[in-house]
C-alpha cells in the first residue's frame, strides 16, 4: 500500500518536473521570438541574450534616495548623462531591449540630456538599472537610477543634529537614516556627496526631534560599525549641554576631504565640496525686499555654526553667507536648501572661491530680530568676543592667555568693532590682523 502511495507520488512529481521544463521551453522560444523583432541596444551592437530574459530578480535601492522610498513600488527609471546625439526614438528603442516600455521622456539640455522611462513591470526597471548603468550610448556613459517624486523633507531647521564621520562609501540617505530609526525621534539623515564625483565624502548629519535622543545616539552610537568602518558621533550644532562637543567640528574631526584610503591628496577631487578652505554658502533665489539682516537672521535660525560674514545683493537677488568651517558651510548648504525666505525658495549652493588663507575668523554678533530692536545683550557680546579672541589667539602669539574686556576692548574687538564687521567687512581691526584696511578689502573678494 506505502509502495503504491510512493509509486504515484514520484509520478507526480516526474509530471511537474516535465511541466516545468516544458514552460520554460515556451518561454525560451518567446524570447526568441522577440529577440527577432526588438532593435539591437546600440548602433552595430546587439544586446546579450541574458538582457532579454524574465527577471527573476528583486528591485534593489540603487545609488542615493531618500529614507523610506520603497523599489519594489516603482517602475521608472531615471536616465542621466545622455549624449546629445540620443533622440527619443533612440532613447525608447535602448531601454525596450530590457522589456516593454509604457513611456518615454527625454529632457534636453545644452550639454547632456536626462530622461525618464516608465515599463509595465517594475523588475524590468530593476533589470534596466543593473543592465544598463555605465553602457555607453555614443560614446558616453548613461547613469541609471531609479526615478522617485521628491516630496519635501520635514523642516528640521529647529531639530538637533549631529555629525556622523567616517561612513562606508556604501552607505546611503537610507541606510544612515535606517541605522539611526531605533531612536523614534530620528527626523532626517543626510550623507555628503561629491556632487564632482559623484560618491561619498564620508560623512553626513542626522537629526533628531529631541535633544535627548539625539545625545543617547552619540553616546550609545559612537565607535560602533556601520558596514566596515567604525563611525564617529558628535554634535553638528549648538544646543544645550553641547558647547564643547560643538567644537569637535572646529578642532578634532579629522574628514578625509579629497582624501584616498592611504591618506594622501587626491589631486582630482579639487571641488569645493572636498576642499576645506571652501566656507562660503551662495544663497541664490533671494527675494529683493530681503535685507542683509533677514538673510543672517534665517541662517542664524539653523543653528549650522558660527558665521563671519554676510552679504547681500538685492538687486540680483543673492547673497553670501560666511561660516568658520567648512563642515558648518555644508551643513547650511544642506539644511538651508530650497527653504523660504520672504514667500521664495532659496538655492543654497558652495561659494565660487576658497577662503584666503589667513583671514580673520571672527563671528558676528547674533541679528537683530526685528528693524527696531535695540541691539544684541551684553551675555551675546561677551560670549561672541571671547569665541573671537580665542580663535584669533591660535594665530596671534600676542593674544595668548586670559584677556581682561578692558583688553579686549582696547585690541578693538568691541561690540563696536563687531558691529563694523556685519556693516561692511572687518574693520577696525588693524592691531590684531597686522594687515591695512585695503588688504582686508581685498581678502573678501572670495566670492
């Protein structure tokens, strides 16, 4: 009786198997079938077998995209990078080679174009994008993303942040934010990029709704592995009980800008994005009622760092905001783009030109909050003058060790002098730069 219940069991299954193989005989002879009828993928080139058969693959989160966006939802690719030769007929005819394409768009510009194409089945986007990133159409490398709809980020202007340093090349907006997620007050995780390049400079910011969670993820998080490295924590802006670790950014973070695994200087990754004399925000976009004030007033509001200068051209409608470091300028950049200021969103991007070696480092005192407010308090003055005189003292022999205000007010270092600085540049401090009010001039024509 088990001998005939086994019998009739390997029946069936000898049946299944012969069904299988012959179901996949069909398929293979349908693909062969398009194979005849689909254009070759580039002019003289026919494509590889294996770009036209089912995937059976999982769509895979490819490249930067933000926390929460889901692949396997998705069935648009994005095409960068596209010769300027590439038509739309072209464009459809390479990606249809991977499956059947419902829409095709492609938006020129005058030095490459981009473009979006929708299939009917969301693997054939996963297959496009492993199939297709890097070829060469005409002699250029097309780039091959999925193609997502931004929605705005939540404001985290007034969230806590901190720096997170040396991250994998491999790591991700998601795969920070994923890593951060087990603090429930986690709002927002951003990773830098070498807009040049095109890959990780290695660290980023994470924000947090509540002060307490955003310190228990540096206590808890630091020196812990994400991927293959080791990870440093810190705080990226000034909050309560975090004056000292604020100047981690200023002091002891050590960000391998421009750097290669062995440590040396990459010659080619020059960008501002890589180079830390580069300090200067552009603030594009400004409406023209927007006053110097109003500008120093927003980005003061982000809490990003300490900033030296600001300047304004309402008439063109942009500005410049000066910070005392490099990662201060980059946090700004990032979490000041595309806000509003005046009803108008503003572009945030680096500055044309590095900072000049030596010039003077001093913040400027906190803006006023409205046209007819009386000043700064006495608590801000002292507190922005001995930042001041203790980053000049670092360069300044003369000014080493603990100055009296009468001290410092006699360096001309005053609210006074800090006042002249947010009017129009630094002045009236000749007796601790050594250098002419010309030369000073002259120093602030880094834009």
């Amino acid at each position: 009786m088990h001998h005939q219940q086994r019998m009739k069991q390997a029946a069936a299954a000898a049946a299944a198997a012969q069904q299988q193989q012959l179901m996949q005989q069909a398929l293979l002879l349908q693909q062969q079938q398009q194979s005849q009828a689909q254009p070759p993928l580039f002019p003289g080139h026919h494509p590889h077998p294996g770009l036209l058969a089912a995937p059976q693959i999982e769509p895979i989160v490819s490249g930067n995209l933000p926390p929460g966006f889901d692949s396997s939802t998705c069935r648009s690719v994005y095409v960068g990078n596209i010769h300027l030769q590439v038509t739309d007929t072209v464009l459809q005819e390479v990606f249809q080679s991977i499956g059947p394409v419902e829409g095709c768009k492609l938006i020129r510009k005058e030095k490459s174009s981009f473009g979006f194409i929708d299939y009917y089945d969301r693997r054939y986007a996963a297959l496009a994008i492993l199939s297709l990133n890097g070829r060469q159409l005409y002699g250029q490398p097309i780039k091959v993303n999925w193609a997502y709809t931004s929605t705005p980020r939540e404001d985290t202007s007034g969230h806590f942040n901190i720096f997170v340093g040396d991250l994998c090349p491999e790591v991700t907006d998601a795969t920070l934010f994923a890593f951060f997620s087990g603090y429930s007050t986690c709002s927002d995780a951003r990773v830098m990029w070498d807009q040049k390049t095109g890959r990780s400079r290695g660290f980023g910011f994470v924000s947090f709704r509540n002060q307490q969670d955003a310190q228990s993820a540096i206590n808890d998080l630091n020196g812990k592995w994400l991927g293959n490295r080791q990870i440093r924590c810190n705080w990226a802006t000034k909050g309560a009980n975090a004056g000292e670790e604020k100047q981690i950014l200023d002091t002891k973070v050590d960000l391998s800008n421009g750097s290669s695994e062995s440590g040396k200087e990459n010659p080619n990754e020059d960008g501002p994005e890589n180079n830390p004399q580069f300090t200067t925000v552009y603030v594009g976009n400004l409406p023209h009622e927007a006053t110097m004030n109003d500008v120093h007033l927003f980005f003061h509001s982000l809490g990003a760092g300490s900033i030296e200068e600001v300047r304004v051209t309402r008439d063109k409608g942009f500005g410049f905001v000066r910070y005392s470091t490099h990662e201060e300028a980059a946090l700004a950049i990032q979490m000041g783009n595309g806000q509003l200021i005046g009803g108008r969103q503003i572009k945030c991007s680096w500055g044309s030109k590095p900072t000049p070696q030596g010039t003077a480092s001093l913040p400027l005192p906190p803006p006023a909050l409205a046209p007819f407010s009386t000043g700064v308090s006495a608590t801000d003055l002292l507190a922005y003058q001995r930042l001041a005189l203790s980053k000049m003292a670092s360069n300044h022999p003369a000014l080493m060790g603990q100055h009296s205000l009468k001290q410092v007010a006699a360096l001309g270092i005053g609210g006074g002098a800090s006042q002249s600085i947010y009017d129009g540049g630094f002045q009236g401090i000749n007796t601790v730069t050594g250098t002419t009010s010309a030369q000073q001039q002259q120093q602030l024509m880094y834009y």
